[in-house]
C-alpha cells in the first residue's frame, strides 16, 4: 500500500503534483497554512502507484514517497 | 514499506522564497540528489548568481560562494585552478550567463575549464521585475518590452548553447527541460552527466535548463509548463548539442 | 649576505608577490605594467602556481576573488583604467571580507588617457573606488626594493584583516631599473586555527574559506544580506577593523623635521624628485623637510597631527603628480593649524626638482 507524505508547511499550492497524479489523489485545499498560501492534501485510499511524479515535479520538495 | 523518495541530505529542508511553480525549487532539489548520489557533497563548492537564486546558498548544505553579477564562471575558474579536487559548479540565470556574463561565460568555456555550469533558462528576468532577458522570444511582454520583444529593436532570442557548442574545449552542452515528470528526470540525468564530466576530468559541462517564471509569464504554474512545452522549446530545441 | 639583482620596478612587484607566497595571479595586458603579467606568466608557470591571462580586467578581479575565497594568496595588477574596471570586484572583496592584493601602475588619465606615469588615482584608491562603505588598505612604495618588500607586506596585511590592499606605483616605477636585495621569505602562520599545509608551494587552511564542506559546517562566501539590520551589524564590523587599520597599520618616513620651516609632502615617485630638491636645499641651509606617507590609506595622520600641534608655524607643500588628491587628506589630517601649499602636474606630467625649488622660493618669500 503505498502513500506519500506533503509537507503543508512548506507547500504553495501550485498544484503542479495535483495536476501530474496520475490517480487524482491530491487536492487543493481550501484552507490556508501558516505561509497563507493554499496547501494540498493527499487522498490514501490505497490507489497510489508510488509512481513519484508528484515528488519529481514538486518545486518545493514537500513530497516524500513510500513503496 | 520502503521510503523510495526522500528530501535530498544537500537540501536544506526550508521554505524557500521562491514563486508557487518556479523552477528554481526543482532543479535546486535535482542538483542536491545527484551531488548526493555521486557523494561528493564534501567536494562541491557552488558559486551562485545574481537574480532570484542569489541567496541559493541558503538552501544547499554545501560551500557555496556569491558572485558578482554575471562573473561566476571567472569566480569557478579561479576556485577550480586553484583547488583541482574539489568539484566546482555555478548555477546561474539568463541574465548572468547571457547578457552581462556573456564574456566570462564564453572564456570561462573556450578555455575548457573543468566546471559544471547549470544555466537557468526562463527567457525573463524574475528578481528585478520581469525585465526582458537575451532569451526571451519574439513577441514577449515584459517590464521593458511592453508591446512584446520586436527584433528590429531588441534583436533575437539569444542561442548561447548553441554558440558555446562551436568551441573545441566545450565537452558537454544539453539543452532539457522541466515541463513535465518525465522531462525532470531527463533534466536530473544531464546534470548528472555534467558532474560526472567534471569527477572524470572531462572539461567544461553546461545544461540549459528551460524553467518555468509564472508570475511574469503570467501564467498560472501548470499554464507555464506548457507554455514551455508548446512555445519555448520550439524556439530553444531540447537536447544534446555538443 | 643577500643577493643584488637588477630589476625593473613592475619585475619587482612580481618577484615580491612569488616571495611573498603568491598562488594565483590573473591579469590582463595594459601599459605600462604589461611585464608584471609576462613576469608571473613565466615564474608562476616555473612554480606550478596558477597563472592565467583573463579575458578582461573585470574577469581577472574576480578570480582573484574565487581565489582567495579558496585560499590563496591572489593578485591581479593592472593600470588605471583596467582599475577602474576591477571596482565593483573589490567592492566585494571588501564586503565578503576577502584578503586581495590588487596592483595599479598609474598612468594618465582620464579615459584612455597616455602611458606616462601619474598619481591620479589616489582618490580611487583610498576611498574607496567601488560602491560601499570600504577602505582598501593602499601601500605606495618609492622605490624598486619597496615594490618588492610591499608584496610581503600587502599579502601579510590582507590575510591579517581579511581585507584588499592596493598597491599604488606609477608607470616610473614600474619601468625604472634599479638593484634589489632579494631575500626568501618563510611563509607565516598567521593564526591558530590556520594551518599550514604543503601543496606545491604552500596553502594555508583559513576556517572560513572555501575548500568543501568535508569535517565541518558549510562556510559561505556573501556579501548580501537582505534580512532587516543584519547589513548594518557587517557595516560596524566593518568600521571596527577599519579603525583598527587606522590605529595600528601608519606607516610613513620622514626626513629632516626637527628644524624644518616647510615641510614637503610627496608619496612614490614623486617623493624621489622631493628629496632631490630637500637636499639641494639643505645644501644651501634651507630649512625643508620631508614626509613620505607609505601608508597612503590609512593615511598617516598621527605624524600631521602631532607636527601641527607643536608650536612652530609650519608650512607644507604637497607635490603630486596630480592636481591635488593626497593634499586633500594633508589639509584633513592638519585641520586648519598649518599653511598647506601645493603643487602638481598630471597627465603624465611630472614635477621636476627645479619646479620643486621654484615654488619653495615663491613659499620662504611669503614667509
């Protein structure tokens, strides 16, 4: 079963990893972090390939990913 | 389970002041993991440029020196000479490469000093406001070409890979780019290859990375990868020139 | 007994700075210092130093700056529109606190100006020629034996205050033949967290410089610093070692001063023709002196301030081969308590010693 872990903290919420899932299994939220900026959630519901596009294309390295 | 992704040891694990969706963030991270995977991090000395990434060495977890605006490969040159055995990088913009650099990017090159160059591409200058850049393409608008870039005026998108790649003491020139995972993964491999080079003693090394600028492109972070993919690359054809 | 050798003023400096330790120069050819850069090509080469021709000025003042960032001790030279170039580089080197030895050989100017010597660019050089709140240290040496005495001296002061210290000569200097003791210098250890270790010639390990992070934590080389009061707090550092420099580093010579009336004032070249003219006039009774700052920044004020406090009304006349830029820091330094006259040509013009004695004539008569 694997999963990725976000760090909200550091998230912007550019959404680039929202975009790139291949199983749409990270949203936008609309709440805000401590930066005031949009930060996105990650949906475990078992679907997650470990495929690590979103860790790849995550500008702000708040991607870990577990296999 | 098996941790198959983590934040690299040479990055330090900070907020940067880097845009939503700005390159800067992916090819920082991309460099961290290769100097960790060569294990040279005790090696490396980064030499920073002038533009959005002057505070870079706020970020890697390695020796890192500034650079006047547009002199870092004189800066590289100097610290490699002197220091053979370390592994010397500059990490620079459009701007610092290609405008104001130009001279000492091409001396730096045509003497075939043994350094790695990571040359930023977004056809835009980010940290001053989005003024227009040697890179910037036809019919782009920025701060100082308000009705977009005309070559009777402003001349053409500048190719400095392409100029670079004539000289004989140039060993490495690819042009890659970050507008989709996959494309990623070809950058990180480039950049590999130019530290390689470098441990290898190959000679000079430069991968031009077309990065993304969303707020002065104007476009939203997704918007901005493809404007790369759809327009930029046309202009700046990816790939291995040298 | 040390050996004599004959050797022009600009051969000198080079010889100096290898004697001196010097592991990587980069220059760029510009009259009348063009045989400092053949010199160290040649001996830099025979050392296993580094030696590189840069593609301008601007690129050689920055390599200096990698290089010293790296460790080493690093020159550039050049003559002054070359160093009107190298100014933003030693704004850095001033700002990351980086020790340098920069060489300017004067010539005449403004712009392209001709390649006789001058002195015109003491204003650069001594406050601060780039951007900031900077001092270089600046040495003036005189003569063939302290163009080559002043390396020592430069690279010692650059690595003590992690500061670029210019020497300024004149395109005189640089050309004239004269002899020199050539004495070998070991090289110092110049505090204990510096260690000394053999690499070709020698490289001494700083604990701020750039040699890879291996054993310790990164060191970074800046000179920006954005965050709120954090450029103020560089800035007094910054005052604190200058006023340091200003108390400890005064270096000047001085000749006949006891009984001296007037007092010349003349600094490298000119200083020669000076006391040409100093002795012809003793010769005649004439009570003159002279003051040659070596020092030229920090400027020698303690020798001005203590002769202007002294109870004789004294008279100074500065000579330069310029039109008045150390006669500024002359009148600054004596405060208004002594007459300060002055005389000077420039643009490669050079006051000779009967233009040195006529203006003393028109001086004693006004006495």
């Amino acid at each position: 079963m694997s999963k990725i872990t976000i760090n909200q903290d550091k998230c912007k919420g550019c959404l680039l990893c929202v975009n790139f899932c291949p199983k749409a299994l990270i949203v936008k939220k609309d709440k805000l972090n401590k930066r005031g900026l949009n930060y996105v959630e990650f949906k475990d519901n078992g679907e997650c390939l470990a495929c690590m596009m979103c860790a790849v294309i995550c500008p702000d390295c708040c991607i870990e990913v577990y296999k | 389970m098996q941790k198959i992704f983590s934040h690299p040891k040479s990055l330090r694990n900070i907020s940067t002041h880097y845009c939503p969706g700005c390159g800067h963030g992916i090819v920082h991270r991309l460099i961290a993991e290769v100097v960790d995977e060569l294990g040279i991090r005790e090696k490396v000395i980064a030499v920073c440029p002038v533009g959005c990434a002057v505070i870079a060495y706020d970020y890697w977890d390695f020796d890192c020196s500034e650079a006047a605006h547009g002199r870092a490969l004189a800066v590289a040159t100097a610290i490699k000479r002197v220091r053979p055995e370390n592994i010397v990088f500059t990490y620079q913009g459009d701007g610092d490469l290609a405008a104001i650099g130009t001279n000492e990017t091409i001396h730096a090159a045509n003497r075939g000093e043994n350094l790695t160059t990571i040359f930023i591409n977004n056809a835009v200058y980010g940290m001053t406001g989005g003024q227009m850049a040697p890179t910037t393409l036809l019919k782009q608008k920025t701060a100082t070409t308000p009705k977009g870039r005309d070559a009777k005026y402003h001349g053409y998108p500048l190719k400095i890979s392409e100029m670079l790649a004539i000289l004989p003491a140039v060993k490495y020139i690819e042009r890659v780019s970050l507008h989709s995972p996959q494309e990623v993964i070809k950058t990180k491999k480039a950049i590999k290859q130019a530290f390689q080079n470098q441990i290898d003693n190959l000679g000079f090394s430069l991968v031009e990375v077309l990065s993304p600028c969303p707020t002065y492109w104007g476009l939203t972070p997704k918007d901005s990868l493809d404007w790369i993919k759809e327009v930029m690359v046309k202009e700046f054809p990816l790939g291995r020139l040298k | 007994m040390a050996e004599k050798i004959l050797l022009t003023g600009n051969e000198a400096i080079g010889e100096g700075a290898i004697q001196a330790g010097c592991q990587f120069y980069a220059g760029y050819p510009i009259t009348p210092q063009n045989e400092i850069t053949a010199y160290m090509a040649k001996r830099m080469l025979e050392l296993n130093r580094v030696f590189i021709q840069a593609e301008s000025e601007l690129a050689a003042i920055n390599m200096v700056f990698g290089a010293s960032a790296a460790g080493v001790r690093a020159l550039t030279s050049s003559s002054s529109p070359g160093i009107s170039l190298k100014q933003e580089g030693i704004s850095y080197i001033a700002g990351c606190q980086l020790p340098a030895v920069i060489v300017n050989v004067m010539r005449g100017g403004p712009g392209l100006g001709n390649i006789a010597p001058a002195q015109s660019d003491y204003f650069q050089a001594t406050r601060s020629g780039g951007h900031g709140d900077y001092y270089s240290i600046v040495l003036a040496p005189s003569s063939v034996q302290e163009a080559f005495e002043f390396m020592k001296l430069a690279f010692d002061l650059a690595d003590k205050y992690r500061n670029p210290v210019i020497i300024l000569a004149d395109g005189m200097l640089g050309q004239m033949m004269e002899p020199l003791e050539v004495t070998s210098y070991k090289l110092q250890v110049i505090s204990k967290k510096q260690k000394l270790i053999t690499h070709n010639s020698s490289l001494i390990t700083k604990e701020w410089t750039l040699t890879g992070c291996k054993g310790r934590k990164p060191n970074i080389i800046r000179s920006l610093y954005l965050a709120e009061g954090v450029l103020e707090k560089l800035n007094l550092r910054l005052q604190k070692k200058y006023k340091a420099i200003q108390q400890k580093e005064q270096r000047h010579e001085s000749l006949n001063l006891s009984d001296a009336k007037v007092i010349l004032v003349a600094y490298g070249t000119m200083a020669r023709i000076a006391k040409s003219a100093v002795k012809r006039l003793r010769d005649k009774g004439k009570k003159i002196g002279l003051i040659r700052p070596i020092t030229l920044w920090p400027f020698p004020n303690n020798i001005f301030r203590r002769l202007a406090m002294s109870n004789k009304r004294l008279t100074f006349l500065v000579i330069e081969m310029s039109y008045g830029q150390m006669l500024e820091d002359v009148r600054l330094s004596l405060n208004g308590r002594a007459k300060v006259e002055f005389f000077g040509r420039a643009g490669g013009g050079i006051p000779t010693e009967e233009e040195i004695i006529k203006k003393l004539e028109v001086i004693s008569d006004k006495l």
